[in-house]
C-alpha cells in the first residue's frame, strides 16, 4: 500500500493512522507502519501545522505493546493478597467471579460499598474508565471519589475567582504577548499539547522576555527563560502578594479595569498593606519566606505592571500543595489586578484551560442557530458523570462551592480522591459516607500514584474483594482478587479529546489484533453486563457505532470519516482563543459567571462557608508539614515530586529506551549532599513517619537547598523490611487535601541519609 506522506514505504508494509492518547495533555498522531501483522515502526504527523506530533514516549510505543511483562490472560489471586501470587483461569470463570461479587456485595451492603477507583490511564472516549462507569451506573452505581490530582486547588481557585475553568489564552496568542511568567511550569518536558512548546520556542525566536519561577532549574527555564527566580516550595503566594504590594503601592494598578469588572479589592489592599493584621506584604517580607530576594520580587512586580499586555502563567505543580489554592487566587487576582484579561496577549490566569477555539465554534453556532442545547434529543448524549444512581439527589458537599454551575461535583457522598484509603478504613464510623467492601479498579495505577502508599496497602488489604483491568502487573494489580488483562490503544478503535481545548481530535484506529488473551475495556464490559442482567444499551454496539454517537454532539467534527481516515481532524480556527473577551467587551450583556457577575477578589460565596483556612481574599498561609512547622526539625528537607519527560505518571514502566533518558534518582542540591557526605551516584535513604525509600542520589545545582525531588512514577516495589526500592514518591507524600481539594504531592517533609552498606552490615 502506498501513502504519499511517508518515505519509508513498501509493498508488503501497511500503514495504519493511529495515536497515542496517555494522560500527558498530549493526544498525538501515530503512523503505525504493519508487516505480518506486527508493528515494525512508527512515525507521526508530518501533515502541515498545527503539527500533532508525538514525543518520545509515544515513538517509543513499540516496547510497551511488545513488552515481554504484558498481562496475557485472566488471572485469579492465589496467595496473600499484595504478595503477587496468581494462577492462570479462563474468562468466563473471570466473569463470573466478578459478577457474582458484584451481585453479592450490592445485595449484602448496597451499591454505596462498591468502590470506583478509577484513572487516566487512557483518555480516549471509548476506553478505560467510560464503560466501567456506564456499566456501574446501570447496576444501581458506586461510590466514587471527587477531585482530580492535577489541577484541584487550581479548579477550585478558578471557580472562585471567575466562576469557571474557561480561563487563559489560546497557546499561539503567546506570540502577541510581551512578557511571559511561568510560575512551576514546565513545558518543554510536560506535554499540554504537543504545540505549546514550539509556540513558546517561537516566542523566545521572537524575543519575548520569559521568566521562569521554580526551585528546580528545569528544561523549560534552561531553554526558553531570560531569567530564572527559584522559589521555596509552598511559597509563591507569598510572592504573588508581595508583588501586589508593590503595584498598589506605586499605584500601578488598572484602577478602570479594577472598578469596572471585580469586586473586593479594598479588602486586597486592607490584608495586601498590613492594615488587617498589622503585616504589610512587602517584598522584603516575603524575602523570608520565599527566599527570593525582595529586590527580585519589586523587579518583577513593576515589570509585569509597566509591560501590557503580559501573561502571568500560573501552574499546577505549586498548586498541588496543602495550600494551593491560595497560590492560584493570588495569581488569578494579579492578572485581575494589571488588567491583563480578555486582552490579546494577556492571560487570565486560573485553571489554566484555554478553552478555545473548539468551544469558540460550539457556542458560536449554538448562538447563531438559537436552538438550544448542541445536544439534541434524537442524539444520545455522552455518558455523564452524574449518572451514578448513589449521588443522585445527595445534598451538596459542605466545602464546596455549590452555588455555582460546574465546576467539582458537589455530592456529599463522594469522597475526596486522597482521602479513599481513610474511607475504606474508617468507613461511616469515621464519618464518611459509606461502608467499603471491594474496590473496582481500572485504568489507574491506584496504590503507586497517591498518597501515602504504606496506609493504602493497609486499606486494599482490608477489603472483601478488588478487580482490577490492567496491562501490567502494577503494584496495585498485586492486590487484585482478579486481574482483567487488557489491551493497548493498538489493538481497538478509539477517539481522542486534547487538553486545553486544542482545536483537533484523534482517531485511533485499530493497528493489530489483542495481542495474547487480553481484551478491552468495552469487551470485558459487554460480557459483565451480560451477568449483572444489565438491557443491552449503548455498551453493546459496535466500537465504530458508538464512537460515531459519542462524537455526533461535537459539531466541530465536519467529517467523522476523514477523521477516521486520516487518524486526526484539525478544526480550523478563525482567531486565537481570548478567556474573557465578551465579558471585557460589554460586562452587562455578559457578566463573570460568579455570583457577583464580576471577577471575585473577594468571595462572598467562600466567606459564607466559613472555613478558617479558607479566606474569601487570597491569603499566604503555612501548615503542619511546611518549612517552618516544628516536623521541620526531624524532617527538614522539602520534598518534591514532579511530573518528568521519560514518563506518563507510572504508565510507561517497562520501557528501556526511556530508562535511558533519564536514570531515576534523588534530586538533592550539593550543600545539602555535602553536609550528609552524600556523592552523586551513591544509593540513599529518603524517608519519614509515612515510609522509606533508597534510591541513588542525583546531587546538581539544578535544584535549591532544602529542598529535593523524586520524579512521580517509579513503580513502589518493597523489600523484605519494606523499604521501597523502586524508590516510588508516593511513599513519602501525605494523604491529606487542602480545604480547596489540591493533593499535596509537594508539600511532604523528608529526611535523607546514606543507605545502610550491604557489605559492611555482613562483615
Ligand atoms: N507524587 C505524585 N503523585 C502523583 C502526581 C504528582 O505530581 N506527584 N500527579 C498525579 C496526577 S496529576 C495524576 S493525573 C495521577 C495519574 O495517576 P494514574 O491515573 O494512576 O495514572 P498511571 O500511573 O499512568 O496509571 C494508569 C494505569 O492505567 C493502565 N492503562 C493504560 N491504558 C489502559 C486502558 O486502556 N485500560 C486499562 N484498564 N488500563 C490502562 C496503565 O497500564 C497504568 O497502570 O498521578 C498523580 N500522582
Ligand atoms: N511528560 C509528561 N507530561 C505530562 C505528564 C506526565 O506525566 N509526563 N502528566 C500530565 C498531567 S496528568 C498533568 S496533571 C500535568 C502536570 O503538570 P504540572 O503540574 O505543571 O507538572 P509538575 O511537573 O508536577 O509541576 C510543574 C513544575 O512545578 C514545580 N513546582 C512544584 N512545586 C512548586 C512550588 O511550590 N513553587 C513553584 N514555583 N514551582 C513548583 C516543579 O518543580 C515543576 O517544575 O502534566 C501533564 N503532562
Ligand atoms: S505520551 Fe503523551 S505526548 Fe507522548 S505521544 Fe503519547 S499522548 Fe502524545
Ligand atoms: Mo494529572
């Protein structure tokens, strides 16, 4: 078969357009290249721009669909379980093991004592978690988790401050912009779609001046940064306020823009000049906390208020901390305060998903055509959330922002994503909403991605049953009852969905054959169903069927064959994406949809809910497990855990030629190394109350003093003492969420010291 557009053709090769669709914001193209059935290479987009090419992670794919540890057929537990002991069975003994629990534990306990764990793992709209949550939605539902370990403190922080996640510009009007900050942003190795870094290598091409604001001297502050300011961890809240300090105290503030469009800054100004609580936020007071120099900080401040329009990114890693979301609401409300919203070149900053274009066109149309919802009758909507039998008519959660439409989920018998394992241990004796009594686990790495693994190995081991649907034997796969193996993106049909609203879909045709016994997500569904006496409904048709039914309500797709043909579809856009734009343009036809119809710098609705460690002003506040908190004593290091460039999460394990790009170890800086006499390579302790890892030490300048970082993702792996030696970060990170819901994988307290010498211990 020819193909015009590949260079590496020949008669008895194939190509099928397919892509990768991990959870890293990507969603790109793969051009899996078949000889006899197997996959011999792959290349990706080489179509004109916008270019949706893969990184490395996705080019090297052959390895994970070919890996010789692939689960290959069902397997039922037959030792401890977590000790990872199975024996081979077949599916329909699978099957009816798994449905004859299920119709067990509902009827003994009701549907609450089923618990959905559930993950990124694949983020097409066929596979993965969308028929496991149809199909326990049809059994009577679930209890599941709210709050999403990315972004929720930065979510939350949104809603309060614009009533909606819809904030930033689209990635090219970075271009027409004159400044940019990136507060822990790392794209050049995190993908958010796989243009933002050409764009931002664009940007530095064109001379606008980056700013890069993290403890770690990271790829994207050496490539694209003008300047880099490293920061303590937890702190920026502290430099955003001080920088607020200084435009208010120079008067550099978009004072029209201030009384036109937000409510709420004179109370600001009240806690921002000290006039509150008698501490002015100056820059030399948050010298002390941030470590940044007070000079640094005026700099800044009067560069980003003396440069307009300016974009003022504020990421998500410093937001996934005990306090994020008062990091997120003091940036939101300096983009507010400079008036750098709705403006080409400006940013909203806030949840940081420039909705776009894709949605641009959707409401254009919906406004145009006045007809209502996209979703018309005749079509079957996609499945939604809200569908779960178990939260229907629950009264709202008691933090959350429930006033207003989107947003988290307010049900409260939902439980927070960090806090499940205190759910299955405590149960409604502790207050939670329901009793556990099996885990229904799919498409996550559950036990190595959260918190506080060791208390999780206790809570899975206490449950009556887990089934898992998985590719590898995960450290949480060792815990199932039952493991479903499943198939890659490679071997079924899907459609993908970018990050960011990106204007452009994914279509993942079907490469190869399931490889060994495995099958989908929607195969294993399909036959439960059967068992659970479940109507035949959206999960019984054909892939390609439902596929066309669950993409019909996007319009923005003109042709759902060429998509499948060519294996991706690129809307074309008129103009760049503006969050804020009509609200800028005329405020009374189009209010802010909070509460107030302005932008929220004081929030009414978060003063209403009264939780003292939630001020309706954004406000720097420190915690039990932060530097100055007396654990600092025993635990003085922070510890960080990062997304990196050789993974996606802990999905991309058995992969030597990424192992190569990037040995996993302990980033920890020289002056600390030195005072513990640790050298670069030796094998290291990193450890506190929650757990003990050993891992080789990295020691570089690259990160500050006091603080290190294991990249999130190794897989946990205990030895006979239960120290980790796959040295996975979540052995060390707390279980607990800040009053706003962020995870806070960055806010632990480590210690470190030389692994105890094998050989010298046997002598
Ligand atoms: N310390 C620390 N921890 C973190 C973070 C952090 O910054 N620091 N980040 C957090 C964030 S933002 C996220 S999103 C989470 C991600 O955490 P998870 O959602 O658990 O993601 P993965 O670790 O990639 O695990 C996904 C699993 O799904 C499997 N899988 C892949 N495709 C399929 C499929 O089609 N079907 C099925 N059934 N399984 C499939 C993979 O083999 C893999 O084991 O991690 C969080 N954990
Ligand atoms: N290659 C790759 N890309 C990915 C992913 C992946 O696993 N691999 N995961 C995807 C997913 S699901 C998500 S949610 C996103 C996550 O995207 P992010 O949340 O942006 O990623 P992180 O690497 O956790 O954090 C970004 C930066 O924040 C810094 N940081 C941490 N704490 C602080 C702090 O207190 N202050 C400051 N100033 N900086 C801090 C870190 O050093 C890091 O450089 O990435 C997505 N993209
Ligand atoms: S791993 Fe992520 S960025 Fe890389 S090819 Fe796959 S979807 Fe794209
Ligand atoms: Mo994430």
């Amino acid at each position: 078969m020819s193909d015009k557009n590949s260079h590496f053709n020949s008669e008895d090769v194939k190509i099928i357009n397919t892509g990768c669709c991990h959870d890293c914001g990507g969603r790109c193209v793969l051009r899996a290249h078949i000889k006899d059935g197997k996959i011999i290479r792959f290349e990706t987009d080489n179509s004109e721009e916008t270019t949706l090419r893969a990184c490395m992670r996705g080019r090297a794919y052959r390895q994970r669909v070919y890996s010789e540890h692939r689960l290959k057929y069902p397997l039922r537990r037959i030792g401890e379980r977590g000790e990872g002991k199975f024996e081979q069975i077949s599916w329909d003994e699978a099957f009816d093991v798994v449905a004859s629990k299920l119709i067990e534990i509902k009827e003994n306990y009701g549907n609450s004592s089923i618990l959905l764990m559930a993950g990124s793992g694949n983020q097409g709209m066929l596979h993965g978690v969308v028929p496991v949550g149809l199909m326990l939605n049809q059994f009577g539902g679930y209890t599941r988790f709210w709050g999403a370990p990315s972004y929720e403190g930065a979510l939350f922080a949104s809603m309060a401050t614009y009533g909606t996640i819809k904030t930033g510009n689209a990635r090219e009007d970075f271009l027409n912009t004159k400044l940019i900050i990136m507060v822990g942003w790392n794209p050049a190795n995190l993908i958010w779609d796989p243009e933002t870094r050409v764009i931002l290598a664009k940007a530095r091409e064109k001379g606008i001046r980056i700013v890069a604001i993290d403890p770690i001297f990271t790829d994207s502050a050496a490539i694209f940064a003008d300047q880099w300011i490293p920061i303590r961890p937890g702190t920026d809240a502290a430099m955003l306020i001080a920088m607020a300090y200084v435009i208010i105290t120079e008067n550099l503030q978009d004072q029209a823009f201030i009384d036109k469009y937000t409510i709420g800054f004179d109370k600001y100004k009240e806690y921002v000049l000290g006039h509150e609580d008698g501490i002015p936020k100056t820059p030399e007071w948050a010298e002390k906390i941030t470590k940044v120099p007070a000079k640094v900080i005026a700099n800044l401040a009067l560069e980003y208020a003396n440069t307009k329009p300016a974009a003022l990114v504020v990421g998500w890693g410093p937001a996934r901390t005990a306090m994020g979301e008062q990091y997120s609401r003091a940036g939101n409300v300096l983009t507010a305060i400079t008036g750098n919203i709705g403006i080409k070149g400006g940013y909203a900053s806030g949840f940081m998903r420039a909705y776009s274009s894709r949605e641009t066109i959707m409401t254009r149309e919906r406004k145009k055509k006045k007809e209502g919802p996209i979703v018309e009758k005749k079509e079957k909507p996609k499945p939604r959330a809200q569908d779960n039998p178990v939260d229907t008519g629950a009264p709202p959660r008691k933090y959350s922002l429930y006033k207003l439409r989107g947003g988290t989920n307010p049900a409260s018998t939902r439980v927070h994503i960090n806090d499940l394992y205190n759910l299955i241990l405590e149960g409604r004796d502790g207050g939670y909403p329901a009793d556990i009594k099996m885990a229904y686990v799919i498409a996550t790495n559950r036990l190595n991605q959260y918190c506080n693994i060791n208390k999780g190995v206790e809570a899975l081991k206490s449950l009556d049953f887990i089934v898992v649907h998985e590719q590898f034997m995960t450290p949480t796969a060792k815990f199932a009852d039952i493991v479903f193996p499943v198939n890659t993106f490679m071997e079924r049909n899907d459609v993908a969905v970018p990050w960011l609203g990106s204007p452009y879909y994914i279509y993942l045709n079907k490469a190869i054959d399931s490889l060994y016994d495995t099958k989908s997500d929607l195969e294993i569904c399909q036959e439960l169903s059967k068992r659970l006496g479940i109507k035949a409904d959206l999960l019984s048709l054909p892939e390609d069927q439902i596929l066309r039914l669950l993409t019909a309500p996007r319009r923005d797709i003109k042709s759902y064959n060429k998509m499948k043909k060519d294996g991706y579809y690129k809307v074309k856009v008129a103009e760049p994406f503006i969050a804020f734009r009509e609200q800028i343009k005329d405020l009374e036809n189009n209010p802010f949809p909070t509460l107030s119809g302005k932008i929220e710098i004081y929030c009414e609705h978060m003063a209403e809910l009264n939780h003292p460690l939630m001020p309706p002003i954004p406000k720097y506040l420190s915690h039990d497990e932060h530097y100055d908190s007396p654990k600092a004593k025993k635990y003085p290091l922070q510890f960080l855990s990062p997304h990196n460039k050789r993974r996606t999460h802990s999905s991309l394990h058995h992969m030597p030629w990424l192992e190569e790009i990037e040995p996993h170890a302990v980033w920890i800086n020289t002056v600390d190394a030195l005072e513990r006499g640790i050298k670069n390579g030796d094998l290291v302790d990193v450890y506190n109350d929650r757990g003990r890892i050993r891992i080789p030490a990295k020691v570089t300048e690259r990160i500050i003093p006091g603080v290190v970082c294991v990249y999130q993702g190794a897989w946990y792996s205990p030895d006979k003492d239960g120290v980790d030696i796959g040295g996975c970060a979540n052995t060390l990170t707390n279980d607990g969420y800040s009053p706003g819901g962020a995870c806070p994988m960055n806010s632990a307290l480590v210690q470190i010291e030389l692994s105890p010498n094998p050989l010298k211990e046997n002598s």
